[in-house]
C-alpha cells in the first residue's frame, strides 16, 4: 500500500516537475488571437496578442542574380577541383538538364545523389574581381526564428557579406562579414557570436569561423540568430518569455531580427592559398546547393495565419485590423490610431485592437457575427480623458495601458495606474514579500491542485 502511494506520489512529482521545467518555453507562443468569455453582458470575445507560426520561408522566395548572366553553362564551361588542377572533368552547360546548375538548384530538396546546386562561371576574368549578388526577396516582411543556414558545394568564399534590407530592397545593411583574413578585407578585427552580449548583440562583426577550411565538411555558413535569442532567453532558449519582453520593448533588437530581403555579396571565391594560381583559373568559382531562412510573416501581432496568393504572402488580419503586415485599421474602426500588439503582459500579451469609429456606433459592425456590448471594447466617451497613454502617464508595476482608458494589472496589484498592492486592502497588511509571492506561486498552487485531485499528502 505505502509502496503504490510512493509510486503514485513519484510520478505526479515527475509529471508536476515536467510542467514547471517547460512553462516559461510556452509563454509566448500566441497562437490565439481571441476567445469568447462570458461576463455580466452577455458572451463577447476576450483579444490577445497573436502571430503566425514560423516556417521555411524559402518555399516563397524569389531569386534574381547581379550580373544575370553570372551562372554557368551559357557557353558550356569545364571545371577543375581546387585540390588537383589537374582534376577537370566536372562540366556545366545550361542546354543539358543533367549539367546545368541553374539558381532555383539551390532551394530544392537536398539528400540526393549526386547533389543538385547552382554553380557560377569560372574565375576566367581574374585579375577582374568575380563578384556576385544573389538577392532573396519576399515581398513581404518576415521576422526570423532561426538561422540563416547557407551551403556551399565548392568551397566557401574567401570573402563575403551577407545583407538585410527593411524597404524591400531600396536600401541595404550588413548583417554580419566573412572572410579568411577580416583584418585585410574588410579592416575589422575578428569576432565570433561568442563574443557579444546583450549590450552588443546588434553590433555588426566579422568573422573567420566559416571562411577557413576546405574539407568536404566545411562548406556551410551560419548566420546565428539563436544564439543572439539565447543572450535574453537563455542558452536553450526556455525563458522566451524574457526574449518577448525585450523584443516588445526595444524597437531596434525587434527590427534586427525583421527583414523583407536578403542579399549574399560574394566577393572572393575560395582560393585554399594567399596567391590565385593564374594558370589554373578554372579551379575558381561559387557554388550553392542549399540555403535555409525560417521565420514568420510579420502581421505586428494581429494574426495567426499567413497566406500566400498569386504568388505574394499576406497576413488573414484580425483585431479589425488590415493590409499586407496588418499595419492599419479597418474601415469604421478608428476610434483611435492604430497601434501593433504587444507580447507584454506575459503569457497573452495585449491586442491593442482597433475599435470602431465613434460615428459609427450608433450603427454597430459585425464582430465575426458576435456584437460585444461597446464598454467591452472599452470605447472612450467623447471628452472623456485619458486614464493612461505611451508618452506621458504610465500604468506601474508592469501595468499595460489598454486602449488609453484603464492598466490591465499585473496579479498583485490594483489601483488607476496599478499603484496599489492588492495585500494592502487584507486586514493582515502586506510584507516587501507580498507581491513577489503573488506571482511565484503558481507551479505551487498547480502541485497543491493535482495532490488534492488525487488523495495524496505530503508531511
């Protein structure tokens, strides 16, 4: 008897341990944009935060090259293995579905024998530099989950920077710089991700890590968006609500990790010695067999799914929200500016939506065939102040300002602007403590729940 309630006992332990181990990794997955809840008014729709779930952006990407006629094949070249020059039996020419290494060769399926990739022309122009621009574009603004993972079939370029852009290509930052010597090409000392912190995680660096090495197994190039997550959300990524919290609150960390293209400048191929061996120009060239960029439609968190049609993706908006990110308010919903959500209050953000029109009440749009009594919406009266705004009066204590007209409190705390501890109104008065127990207990109170359900008690 005592040994099946130890048993009992141990593994609703192991099952409690488990939950608590993997709550904070779910915060913040936002996978909801409304439910309905019941209140004194009737049933209305309760609005969080929400985005869509990440994916391999590649499947929508589109491809164009700088000079177009940079791929091989097009008089049909022979190529040499940059380990024997002598080696030159390898050849590209585009009239031959079997040798030709056309661009879209670098976002099939991979695991195949032999390999399919797309492959420059030769180095036969050098001492011309052979510079290549192979830019992705989505026509769409997407916010990165993972990293940007490039594969290289020959050797990976002695120089190259890999580029962002947030307008859709009219302008263009560095995102990080590669290079065997990054002294010599691009007057930067090395560095490596290892080496930053959460001060420095936007500083552009370069480094030697994927440019050194020409084994067979040395032909990919990271660009580490995980580990710059980890220097907020931890090394594996489980405080993501900490993550979300300085995404939500710092424009320039969200915008680094928001692009709508990205363009790889190859600007040397790999040479495996400080000299080009100029009799054997051959041997010198790029190639790519795969590139991978996962990440999520950016819809400022007013959706949860992304569509692509006629080959463009676009946001299914709600919160009365719309346009290709969700990035203004629908007809006869602009009782107030437009604002994006916000990750902030953990687990289920704020949805910020937007309200309708004031001229526009006495005649109520649909809200998905449930009408909400307008104080759910929380609609300002006319002439009626601001309870709490963005610039000037801030809800306390971790308050988020709903709709300019009431703070949305944190558990422990009430009052206009989430000044006052709740434990203040007790007849016991409150500690330093109070609060912070308030929200600690909760994997507690989860363990107190399950032992009650099952009969079992701890001394």
């Amino acid at each position: 008897m005592y040994l099946s309630r130890f048993l009992s006992l141990h593994a609703l332990w192991v099952t409690v341990s488990s939950v608590m181990q993997h709550y904070p990794s779910v915060w913040g997955h936002y996978d909801v944009c409304k439910t309905q809840i019941y209140t004194e008014e009737g049933k209305v729709w309760d609005y969080m935060a929400c985005q869509p779930e990440a994916r391999d952006m590649i499947k929508y990407v589109k491809v164009t090259l700088d000079p177009p006629d940079i791929t091989c094949g097009d008089p049909p070249e022979t190529f040499c293995a940059m380990g024997n020059p002598y080696m030159c039996n390898n050849e590209c020419d585009a009239s031959t579905q079997e040798l030709a290494h056309p661009p879209e060769l670098m976002f099939d399926l991979e695991g195949r024998h032999p390999s399919t990739f797309w492959q420059s022309t030769t180095w036969k122009d050098y001492p011309k530099p052979l510079h290549v621009n192979i830019t992705l574009s989505w026509n769409k603004t997407i916010e990165l989950t993972d990293n940007i993972v490039i594969t290289f079939e020959s050797a990976r370029p002695d120089q190259m920077i890999l580029e962002k852009s947030l307008d859709y290509g009219r302008t263009w930052q560095p995102y990080q710089y590669y290079a065997t010597d990054c002294l010599d090409a691009f007057h930067m000392d090395p560095k490596s991700v290892k080496d930053l912190s959460q001060h420095t995680v936007l500083e552009i660096i370069c480094t030697e890590e994927y440019s050194t090495g020409y084994m067979t197994n040395s032909k990919i190039i990271h660009f580490e968006i995980k580990d710059r997550f980890a220097f907020f959300a931890g090394p594996r990524l489980h405080n993501m609500a900490s993550l979300y919290g300085q995404l939500d609150t710092t424009k320039k960390l969200r915008d680094f990790f928001t692009i709508t293209d990205l363009r790889l400048r190859l600007l040397r191929p790999a040479t495996g010695e400080i000299y080009v061996d100029e009799q054997h120009l051959a041997r010198y060239f790029y190639a790519i067999s795969d590139i991978r960029v996962y990440g999520r439609c950016k819809c400022n968190l007013h959706a949860t799914s992304c569509k692509e049609e006629n080959k463009k993706l676009f946001c299914e908006c709600e919160h009365n929200t719309t346009g290709p990110d969700c990035g203004k308010c629908k007809k006869n919903y602009q009782g107030q500016p437009w604002s994006p959500g916000s990750y902030l209050p953990i687990p289920k953000g704020t949805a910020n939506i937007c309200i309708p029109s004031i001229s526009s009440i006495g005649n109520p749009p649909k809200f998905d065939r449930i009408w909400p009594n307008i104080s759910s919406l929380e609609v300002s009266k006319p002439n009626q102040e601001n309870v709490c705004d963005n610039e000037l009066l801030h809800c306390q204590n971790g308050g988020t300002c709903i709709n300019n007209v009431r703070c949305q409190c944190p558990p422990a705390y009430t009052g206009i602007l989430c000044e006052k501890l709740k434990c203040e109104r007790d007849p016991g008065g409150c500690n330093q403590n109070s609060a912070q127990r308030a929200i600690s207990h909760g994997p507690l109170l989860l363990l107190t729940a399950l032992l009650g359900v099952t009969g079992l008690f701890i001394f």
